[in-house]
C-alpha cells in the first residue's frame, strides 16, 4: 500500500500521522552508503542507477522514513550543458571553467534530459516503480545556488564574485539566471515524468542576499520554475540555509511548502502570517546530544505542526557522526508522538 501522508501534509491537509524524511538521509551516517562509497565516488554511484536506486532505498527500509530522496548532487545538470565539474573530496564542486562573461554564457549548451541524463532517470524508474511505497523525492539547486558554483569556481563563503556580477552587470547576471531557470525546468520536468512526486529545490545559499535583492535579482526565476512544476501536479518545497529573514518573501514564490532551518520556529513562521504547510525543523547539531534532549526538542516541533501541513526534518542534513539508530527512534517518536495529537 502506498504511503502518500507527506503528499497530503504538503497540500496543508491534516494527516493520520506527521511524515518524516531527512535531509542527506542517503550519506555518511550510513553503514551501507560507506561501503559503497569504499569502491566508487558520488559521480560514479549516481551512473549506475541500480546502485543509487539501492542506496536511495535504504534509508526507507531502515528507519521508516515517509520519503525517500534520489541520491544526485545538485551539480548533475551541469555538466551536460558545457561545465567542467569535479566534486572534491572535502571541498565539494570545483569548476575549472567559471562563467564569468556573457561569452561563458552563450557558449553553454541545452539539456537533453533523457539523453544526458539518462542515468538519472533510470534510477528514478527503477526506485517509483519496483522499490519504494512512499513518495519520491526529486530536486534541483536554486539558480542562485547554482550560479555561484558556476561563478565562484567552488563552494564560497562570502560569494564576492557572484554578487559583483549581480551588482555590476546585471543583464549577464539575468542571462544566467534565464539558463539556469530553463535547464531547472527541463530537469525537473523529466523527473517528474520518470517517476518523482514531489521536488524540493534547494535555494541552499539564497540566504546571503537580503529581501530587496532576493526578491529583484531571483524571485521573478524561481517563480517560473515553481510554476512550472505546480503547472504538473506535483508539490514543491523550497528550502534554504540562514534564509529566516526571506520566509515572508519565499512565501509569495508559489511554493506549497516552505522549509525551515533551526532559526525560525515553526510557531514563529505562523506569527509572520504563513498558511502553507512547513518543514522542519530541528536542528541537526541535537541529534549528536542525550535521547532525553532529541526527545523534548522534536516533541515540541511536532506539536508545533500539529499534524496539519507540517512535515518532520532536520534544519539542514545530517552529520556524517549520527547514528543511524537514532534516525530510526527519531523516526517512530515523531511518528508516535504525532498520532496521539
């Protein structure tokens, strides 16, 4: 029988009980993923659909998770379209081609999803249709997130070149964003038709823009990329890290839900006067601490959601450190707790 409760959640209904899944619940907490990854990178895992249908898979079978999310990382459409990226161990993506002119960006190619990435749909196919009984979850990064990658050269902590660009130039800034908001579309697009029935997009590093620009320099493309996949049927989640001060802003983009980290409560988010359903939101450092702790704090988000629009996560993913038995406990307590709201 198919679990469909985080589906519900996410279209604000109230459900039976609150729907977990965790941000990088496929990834170095777990047994099986570091197997694997003894023998293959991330890019190598995420060729071979069978592998990343397996490991995608597993954090259901184990904890009892509402959700599973494809294994990929949110560089993957990349390099199909002309990037020469690399994920560096310790680093992350390293790009020895940075777009830095309008020539950088005439020069990128189109996405042929099913060509370039049929690997990735594969895995979809295989985990919608013999795997999985909960929803599948398919993402993207968020054209800022992405393009400071693609500008930057590599993570950035402070992503001096990228908001020069934006500042200074900004129709190749518009240029790039009009790129990357076609390929996200085409990308989710295709996942969506292989099998996925819900998509997040990660505006993971949106939150280093305040409201104003946030709302000149990105809102217009992240609302043509939330329109599109809505135009399908299929629920949208947005969620960034240090974005607290956007939620009223990430509130108009048309969203069915807006993912919180650890900064802004829940009851705090319905004070600002936002009616969609949420997700979140505990903080991932607490699952390092005493049961007693991750108890009292995920009870009080649980009550928070009261069941109604309310899906549980973590404020951001998981520590290589958590154990994978606490994931599950965390799991049945939320799960527990919830049915007897």
């Amino acid at each position: 029988m198919f679990n469909d409760t985080l589906i519900r959640a996410a279209r604000g209904e109230k459900t039976a009980h609150t729907p977990v899944w965790f941000m990088r619940q496929v990834g170095r907490s777990q047994p099986e993923y570091n197997k694997v990854k003894e023998k293959y990178s991330l890019i190598e895992i995420t060729k071979q659909p069978e592998l990343t249908a397996y490991l995608t898979a597993t954090p259901v079978d184990n904890y009892n998770v509402d959700a599973a999310v494809l294994y990929k990382d949110i560089i993957t459409p990349l390099a199909p379209i002309g990037i020469d990226v690399e994920i560096k161990s310790g680093i992350g993506p390293v790009i020895d081609n940075p777009v830095r002119t309008i020539q950088d960006v005439e020069k990128l190619g189109e996405l042929d999803p099913f060509k370039d990435l049929d690997y990735v749909y594969k895995a979809i196919q295989i985990l919608t249709q013999e795997k999985l009984n909960v929803p599948l979850i398919g993402f993207c990064g968020a054209p800022f997130t992405v393009a400071s990658y693609m500008i930057e050269g590599g993570p950035s902590k402070n992503y001096h070149r990228t908001k020069t660009m934006m500042y200074n130039d900004p129709e190749l800034w518009f240029k790039l964003m009009d790129k990357l908001v076609e390929t996200s579309i085409t990308y989710l697009t295709a996942q969506i038709k292989a099998g996925a029935s819900v998509i997040q997009i990660f505006d993971s590093w949106g939150g280093a823009l305040n409201k104003a620009d946030y709302n000149y320099y990105l809102a217009p493309g992240m609302k043509r990329i939330i329109s599109a996949v809505k135009a399908q049927n299929v629920p949208v989640i947005i969620f960034g890290v240090g974005a607290s001060h956007l939620a009223t802003e990430w509130d108009k983009l048309g969203s069915d839900v807006l993912g919180l980290d650890w900064r802004m409560s829940i009851t705090e988010a319905r004070e600002l006067g936002i009616t969609k359903a949420l997700q979140g939101n505990l903080d991932p450092a607490i699952l390092l601490s005493d049961w007693s702790i991750i108890e009292e704090r995920a009870k009080k988000i649980v009550e928070e959601g009261n069941r109604t629009g309310h899906i549980f996560n973590l404020g951001h993913g998981v520590f290589p450190e958590v154990s994978p038995d606490v994931l599950k406990r965390l799991t049945e307590l939320v799960h527990t707790h919830s049915k007897g709201l």
